[in-house]
C-alpha cells in the first residue's frame, strides 16, 4: 500500500473511530487499537508492515515525554508532594514487586518478570481522570491520592525506559559520554531555559510568522531528545528533561498548544501501529492463558492498591474504589511492551500477551468502576465526603492584556478573584510578568490553548484584544467549545459593537464611548449648563445609542440602510433633546 494511501486509511480511521468511541464513553486509545486491530492482518490485513509504521509513530512517544514534563510544574509537585513520593513510589515499587514474584513463579526470568511487573504497574492517566471527573470525585481525597499516583507514574516514565536499556542484552555495556559534557549539557539547557529562551521566543513572535512558532517549539523537543541521545542517554530523557525545565516559563502553554496536534496524531498512529500487532486469536487459541493473565493482573493490582490506600487512611469502601479506578493497565505499558520486544527482552509471545491484556483492561475498568460504586453506595453512601474544590481554580480568564485588559486584572487582583490573562506580545508578557501579574504567553484563539488556561473551569472570559479578527475568532471559538462560559467583550470601534452583538455578545464595551461622553460632559459643564441638565443629556444620548446600535444589528450587512438609520436617528435626537429644552 503506498504512502498517500497509508495517511488516508489513518486518518479515516481517526476521523470515524474517535467520535464513535468518545459516544460510547471510551477512550480515543481504544479507537486507535481497534482502527488498527481491523486494518492489520488480524482482520482486512490492508497494512502489513506494522513495524516500519510504529519505529516512525515512536516520534509521539518523544512529544508525549515533553508534554509531560511541561505540565509537571513545581507548584503541583510540592501541593502533593507527601502522596506523590510516599503513596506514589508504594504504589509503584510495591506493584512492580508482586508482578515479578508472579512472573518468576510462572519460571518467567528475572529480567522479563522485572519489565512486566514494571509495564503492568502503570496505570492510564486519561481513563482514571476522566473517570473521575465523570464520577464527580476529582477533588475528594481519593481524587487526589489517585492524582497523585498518576503523577508519581508519569515522572517514573522516563527511569523505567533507562531500567530497558540497562536490562537489554549489552546493556550493561554503557556508551554513556563523558560525566562532564553530560553534565554540561544539562547546565546548558537550564541556562538557555532561564535566559536564552525568552529572547528567542520574543524574535519569533515579533516576525508575525505563525509557523516559525510552531517550528521552533519542535526545534526545542527534537533538539534536546536529540542532544540526550547523542550522549548515550534516552531520547525520551531528552524531551522530558527539556519540559520539565520550561514547566515554569510563562511560554508553557504556548509551547503545548504548539506541540499538542503533532503529539496527539503521532500517538494515535502508535497506538493504531500497536493494534495491528494485537493477536486477537488469542482468545480462542489461548483462552485459559489470557483469562489467568487479566484475572491475576486485575487481583493482584487492586489488592496492592487497596492496601496502600488503607494505609493511607482510606476507609475500606473508599479505597476499594481508588484501587479499582486504578486498575486499568497505562498507555505507556504499550510503549514499554514494544521498547522491551526490540531490545529482547520480551518474547513476541509475551510481549502479544502483554498488549491484549492492557488492551482489555481498558475495555473493562470503566464499567466495572460503575459498577463497584454503585454497590458501595447502596452499602455505605456518604463514607467521604468531596473536598474543596481547588482554591486556584480561575473564575475569569482575561484574553488580551494590554491597556484595556490591566484595568480589568488590577481590579481582580486587587479583590483576589483567581484570573489567568493570555496575551499573545512576548515582548508585553515579559514586562507584565516583573511586576507580578500572572499572564502567559499565547493566542487565544486557540483551542488548545484555552484548554490549557483551564476555560472549561472558568465562570468569565473577558475577550480584551485589539484586534477585531483575533476578538471575532476567540468569540466564535468558545461559543463552540465553552458554552458555559459568559462572555465579555471589547469593542473597537462601533462597526466592531454591531459585529459582536449580532453574536450574542450582550456585554460589550466600546473602548472610546465612555471617554468620548465624558469630554462631552467636561465640555458641557465648562459651557455654563447646569450640572443636573448635562447628566440628563449625557444619559439620553446612551440610552438613545445603545438602542441605535441594537437595530443596527439587523442592517449588519447593508450599509446604505445603515447611513439612512443614523441620520434618522440622528434627527429624532435632536428633536428630543430640543422638547426636553423647551419644557
């Protein structure tokens, strides 16, 4: 099958395959693996080369790390850090421990027992936390924990991929460099994190070029897993080492709104790669085997689990629930099932097992997520009760924080209301952020960056750019992703009102106007007219061009209809302010 045809199977398959899961609450993984379970021998056999298909969709893997390591960020370490590194590492250390001792008593070798208890420790990020959110316990104390565990697992990524290299056959061999040019290496990037970046990033957004943005925000991640490898470390190491290193700078969430396309469609056609490895014969020619695999996966984990969590203070029923939410096998256990089957460490047969028992570990744990609450809450219904919620969720995000935006952030930051201001002027956000405020990097009219800025969490987005494209498009976009959000608008000049309010957008602000009436008030005033007979005047004429700009709206696309309403209108003011003259 040629190339052109490849890239139509796949994104056909994502196109088709995504929505239809999504609509049966299951993850976009699950797609990806039977998109490619149907394409690849075991079914239509359409792609036979699925090797040359997953060393290529390995790139995602990279993406994915950087991402990672972008969105570990030190204020969220240090929130959790007690059940990061104390629950998290049990949980880990704890669960790779039983999955070996299981593995060697089935006389699997030490090495094989140690990458399958490590593969099969991980747990999905995606399903647990949607699952949580669905389920409304994001921030009970077992949301938390479970977060926690997550997050320890996500840092562990990167040492589980260096435990491959050191266990593969010459892997005690190391072609690391030098101790000193790895080190400075390392100090390098940290230094062009903290100095370097800035100015570079200032350059690029100042050439109004939208892909260089984009190119170098690959640049960086390709650069640095580059770099890592050519010292003889991971690749992967690489790129998380460069996130972790930006997770602080106001250009993250840029950077991931930039990263994220590539990242997401990189791993579908890995996960889709992985599906068409996926011997489903399994079931019927090895049925015994694969029942003892998930039964002895799924009881081993939940036991481990739910004993951490007592530990950990969680009632029986709660940490049932915890252990059972966490039970899934990760995305990231296909990635160390296929790492560890090119170094030789798993055996085709064992690393086919591994893939379809994760596999069906993600069909099952929703469902049997439901199902284990349900029968909690009809034996015990209110054990724990949900948390707070986060005190630094955001209830207004400001889009555009030059003059007009500043104002609105003194007045929320003066009152400590929780806001995140975006601002797309690298230059501005460098100056804006000396003096405390807390803006980032990035065009808001972009999904993924309001994703990022957490509108979905949001109460109020106060759209405050100077640009009637830019404010249109990020108007356009939240009615169409966040509808819940209420939205607040600046207008550039009256054509621009009209515009806005043919949207919907009932609040919007014209930038002139009110200064605009209260020259027309000083003037008024230093003409001699009674104080009391200017405000009259003044809130006439408003009442008067708000309703003027309300029809307006009707005759949006014609303008010879405008002109003949405005110097009717005009006329019917005049005669107005006359009778009121008179009286």
């Amino acid at each position: 099958m040629s190339n052109p045809e490849l890239v139509l199977l796949f994104l056909l398959a994502a196109v088709v395959g995504v929505p239809l899961f999504n609509r049966l609450g299951m993850s976009p993984v699950l797609a990806y693996l039977a998109a490619g379970l149907v394409l690849g021998p075991s079914v239509l056999n359409l792609v036979s080369d699925a090797e040359t298909l997953l060393h290529f969709s390995e790139l995602g893997i990279i993406l994915m790390l950087f991402v990672l390591g972008l969105e570990l960020s030190p204020a969220r370490v240090i929130q959790l850090k007690s059940a990061i590194f104390v629950l998290g590492s049990g949980q880990m250390l704890l669960t790779m421990a039983a999955f070996t001792g299981v593995g060697m008593a089935f006389d699997l070798g030490w090495k094989t027992a140690l990458v399958l208890g490590a593969a099969l420790a991980l747990s999905s990020t995606a399903f647990a936390v949607q699952l949580l959110k669905e389920h409304g316990l994001l921030a009970s104390k077992r949301g938390q924990d479970s977060f926690a565990i997550l997050l320890f697992q996500d840092m562990a990524v990167v040492p589980l991929m260096l435990m491959l290299a050191f266990l593969a056959p010459g892997g005690e061999e190391t072609h690391l460099a030098p101790w000193y040019w790895i080190l400075g290496a390392l100090v390098g990037i940290g230094l062009f994190a903290r100095f370097g970046l800035a100015r570079l990033m200032e350059a690029v957004v100042a050439s109004k070029v939208r892909e260089v943005l984009t190119a170098l925000a690959l640049l960086l991640v390709l650069g640095s897993a580059w770099m890592m490898e050519e010292l003889g470390l991971s690749a992967g190491m690489g790129a998380f080492l460069a996130g972790t290193l930006l997770a602080n700078s106001s250009y993250r969430h840029q950077l991931h709104a930039d990263i994220e396309p590539f990242k997401g469609l990189l791993l579908g056609l890995f996960f889709m790669a992985i599906g068409m490895m996926l011997k489903l014969d399994l079931l019927w020619t090895a049925p015994q085997k694969v029942l003892v695999a998930m039964v002895l996966f799924l009881v081993v984990k939940v036991a481990v689990l739910w004993l951490l969590a007592r530990l950990w203070g969680h009632g029986g029923i709660n940490a049932l629930q915890l252990a059972v939410l966490l039970s899934e096998g990760g995305e990231f256990a296909f990635v160390l099932a296929s790492q560890a089957g090119n170094r030789g460490l798993l055996s085709p047969d064992q690393q086919e097992l591994l893939v379809l028992v994760v596999g069906l570990s993600m069909v099952l744990t929703p469902w049997l997520f439901g199902w284990v609450k349900k029968a909690c809450n009809k034996v015990q219904p209110t054990e724990e009760a949900p948390g707070p919620a986060p005190s630094n969720k955001p209830r207004v995000i400001v889009a555009g924080f030059g003059r007009f935006g500043q104002i609105v952030g003194r007045v929320l930051a003066a009152y400590r209301i929780p806001f995140i201001a975006l601002d797309k002027n690298a230059t501005h956000v460098s100056l804006v952020r000396r003096y405390g405020a807390e803006v980032f990097l990035g065009n808001a009219t972009e999904y993924d960056l309001l994703d990022q800025a957490r509108a979905h969490e949001a109460d109020i987005l106060v759209v405050a750019v100077d640009d009637k494209r830019d404010s249109m498009a990020i108007i356009a976009l939240c009615q169409a992703r966040f509808p819940h959000l209420k939205l607040l608008a600046r207008a550039i000049d009256r054509l621009h009102a009209i515009e806005l309010k043919e949207k919907g957008i009932h609040k919007v602000f014209r930038e002139t106007f009110n200064a605009g009436l209260q020259a027309t008030h000083a003037t008024l005033m230093e003409l001699g007219i009674p104080e009391s007979e200017v405000l009259d005047i003044i809130s006439k004429f408003r009442e008067h061009d708000e309703k003027l700009l309300d029809s307006a709206v009707e005759h949006l696309d014609d303008e010879e209809a405008r002109i003949r309403m405005v110097r009717a209108s005009r006329q019917e003011l005049a005669k107005l302010l006359r009778q009121d003259a008179e009286l």
